[in-house]
C-alpha cells in the first residue's frame, strides 16, 4: 500500500460528504447519560449512514485518489528499469518488466506506488507473438483490495496476475480481477487500470497520454470499466 497514499487520503473528502457529516454533527443530541447513544440518535446515525452510502457511488473518486498526475500532454517512450526503450524485437513474448510512469526527475517520486506498472508481453496463445502494440499490456500495479504490489507469473498453468498479500488474481488479456477479494468487488472496483500503448516504425513502444477515468485508462487504487 502506498504510504504517501494514505497520508493524502484524509484531506482529500468530498464536499459533499463533509457536507452530510456536518449536517448529521449538528443534528445530534447530547448523548444519554451513562454514554449510551438514544434511541432517536441511533435512527440518524443509520439515516446519516445510509445517505453517504447512497452518494458514495456519484462521488468523482479520481479527484480524490492520489493518482501519478492529471494532466500528460504527449506520448512518451516505455523506459524499461535498466534505462533502455521497449522494442518488440527485444521484448521476450510471455514475460514482463515493471515500468515508471509517469517518470519524474525526482527519484523519490519514482518509487510511489502508484506510479508503478507492470508491463507485460503477453504468451503466444493471447497474441504475444504479435509485432504490435495488441501483444502488450500495461496495467497499475496496485492491487484494487488492499493496494498490494501484484505482479505477473509466467510459468506454465500459471500465466496471470497475482497479489502476495490476499491472493487476488488477475488476467493478463483483461486486467479483470477473476480470484481473492478483489474478484468481488463490483465495477469499476475488479478492473485494473490500464495505459494505451503505441509501436512505431522501429519496434519502438510508446505510451499515450491517459485519462484518468473510470471510463477512459481508469483511477489507480479505484479501478476501470471493462468494455465489450
């Protein structure tokens, strides 16, 4: 999980639940004597409690969740870890490598969470041996339970994504949650983000400029709607 992440978290509410919870604060009585919460303060509480619940899923997480930067202009190459350009003449079908993005000049920043991705070419029997961008994915790798660090598993009967912490896996083609807690989380929660990608003449690999929607490339840490 992503310290810096969660450090963030408190100070980024919506005003609209900070709205709700201010209106239920000052709605309430005093507590009974003895500490007991009335009757009458019970039922607010579950009304209060149940108008959140309501909201919740309106509320636009992706201004709240801590993701890699809101705006990317321009497309930039896939920098693997030892400083080289992804190439699919390079790229060994059925293996992956984990990339930064977006990179900044700051070395700290380059460590968060979530700006890791694990880039993977996918096995022959799901088009890795393709010359395209189709034999690719890139999805966050942060796990959409918990927020564990998953990564892919190349070995055969294997081939997926998995999260050392509760065990939630992942399928590469997809980025779909289809095992552990994170399979049943509802949509966009069981999707994993994902990064378009782009090969030019040379084999060189390319990432587009994401939106970061639950509609679009998806919110790290929240998740992705999957597309027919």
């Amino acid at each position: 999980m992503a310290a810096n992440a969660l450090v963030l978290m408190p100070a980024l509410i919506s005003k609209d639940l900070l709205i709700i919870d201010e209106s239920f604060s000052m709605s309430m009585a005093a507590p009974a004597a003895g500490g007991k919460v009335s009757r009458r303060d019970f039922l607010k509480l579950m009304a209060a409690a149940g108008t959140v619940m309501t909201f919740a899923p309106f509320v636009d997480w992706g201004k709240f969740l801590p993701n890699p930067a809101t705006n990317i202009g321009q497309k930039v190459q896939a920098v693997l870890p030892e400083g080289d350009i992804a190439n699919v003449n390079k790229f060994e079908i059925n293996s992956s490598q984990v990339v930064i993005y977006p990179r900044s000049q700051d070395e700290v920043l380059n460590t968060e969470s979530f700006r890791t991705w694990q880039f993977i070419r996918l096995p022959k029997e799901l088009g890795g041996d393709k010359n395209d961008a189709s034999a690719f994915r890139m999805y966050s790798m942060v796990c959409l339970h918990l927020w564990c660090l998953w990564k892919y598993w190349p070995q055969e009967r294997r081939k997926r994504g998995e999260c050392p912490c509760h065990g939630s896996m992942y399928d590469p083609l997809t980025g779909k949650a289809f095992a552990g807690p994170a399979s049943l989380q509802g949509p966009p929660s069981n999707v994993l983000p994902r990064l378009d990608l782009e090969v030019d003449s040379k084999g060189d690999i390319w990432i587009l400029p994401p939106v970061w929607s639950p509609d679009k490339n998806g919110v790290v840490g929240f998740g992705r709607f999957l597309k027919a």
